[in-house]
C-alpha cells in the first residue's frame, strides 16, 4: 500500500533567540520543540490508528478519535500560521498597511479599535485558546475569531489571517500568568507583511 503522508514539524522562519526580550529562547524552544511537535505527533498517532483500524477491519472509537484528531490538527496548524505571523520586533512595520489596512479600517473604524478589540478576544480565551484575525468569504469582511483549546469557536471556512497563542505554555516561563503582558509583547511582533500576503492570497 502507498504510504500516506502525515503531519511534519516546520521549522522557524527565524532563530530562537530572536524574539527576545518579547519571547526568550527558552520559551520560544520549549513551545516549539516540545508543545507544537506534541500536536504533530498526536495527529500523526490519530491518523495512524484510523489506517490500522482499515487494516485490521477493527472498529475504533469514532466519535472520541476524531474529537482528538480535531485538537491535535487544530494545534498544529494554528502553532504553524502563528509563528509566520511573528517577526523579530522592528523588523517592518508595526501596522498593516495597503489593502489590509483598508479592510480592517473598514471593519473596525481604525486600527486601534481593532487592536484593542483583538487585544481584549485575546485576554477573554476561557481557558486555553487563541485569538485570529479572520476573514469570510461570504461576506467579504475581517471578523475576530475566539477560539478555545485549538478548535472550538472556529468559524467553518474562515480563512484565518493572524492568530496569537493565549496557552499558559506560549508565555509562562517569560511572564508567568500574565497573558495581558504577553499580549502586549505580541504586538511588537506582529508579521504585518505576512499577514498582508495571506490577505492578498486568497
Ligand atoms: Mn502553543
């Protein structure tokens, strides 16, 4: 039988050490290394299982299996398009700029309602989530998306543009509980340029 390809650990598009102060090496390693690579191979495992159970004709739990499929999938992509969206602080603007600009001045008013409400969606996670920027093609509008653990909340379809990881483990070793003050961090790493492009390819 052909052998059907699964999940891989992408590297960083930038060092370990070079978010810092915002987020340390140590922090950005272990986030990495350990949490995103956990995603990836929980996916890896779940879809494993599901090709053995073909195999041997076994009937696994379906309905358990693919809730846990949903969350490792859900972790890996998300953990993927975060680090694209970050960039070492001062490398580019601090703002988006061009069509996106103008697409979230549409929505929001101005960028600092719309970093204020993102900011706040970020803070609110219940638990363990993420905030996304996000767009619909239905109605051609930039919405935030709150999303729980790594995949509850999730506007089916959305493209998701930006996201920022509000999980204990993206900041507890540089600020302990404090995920206002990694927020806050977060904004002067914002990739606007990538964000832009995902913008523009859709
Ligand atoms: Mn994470």
């Amino acid at each position: 039988m052909e052998t059907k390809k699964g999940y891989q650990l992408p590297e960083l598009p930038y060092g370990y050490k070079d978010l810092a102060p915002f987020i340390s090496e140590e922090q950005l390693t272990l986030h990495h290394q350990k949490h995103h690579q956990a995603y990836v191979n929980g996916a890896n495992a779940l879809l494993d299982k599901l090709e053995k159970a073909r195999t041997d004709g076994s009937d696994p739990d379906m309905k358990a299996l693919l809730k846990e499929l949903s969350f490792n999938i859900g972790g890996h992509v998300l953990h993927t398009m975060f680090w694209g969206n970050l960039a070492p602080a001062g490398n580019g603007d601090n703002k988006p700029t061009g069509t996106l600009a103008k697409a979230i001045d549409g929505e929001f008013g101005t960028f600092d309602r719309f970093q204020k409400e993102f900011t706040q969606a970020a803070v609110s996670v219940e638990g363990s989530g993420w905030a996304a920027l996000s767009y619909c093609r239905l109605t051609g509008r930039t919405l935030i998306m709150q999303i729980e653990k790594h995949n509850i909340n999730v506007y089916p379809m959305f493209a998701i543009l930006m996201v920022v990881d509000v999980w204990e483990h993206a900041y507890y070793l540089d600020y302990k509980n404090l995920r206002a003050k990694f927020i806050d961090a977060f904004w002067n790493l914002a990739n606007w340029a990538e964000v832009e492009k995902r913008f523009k390819g859709l």
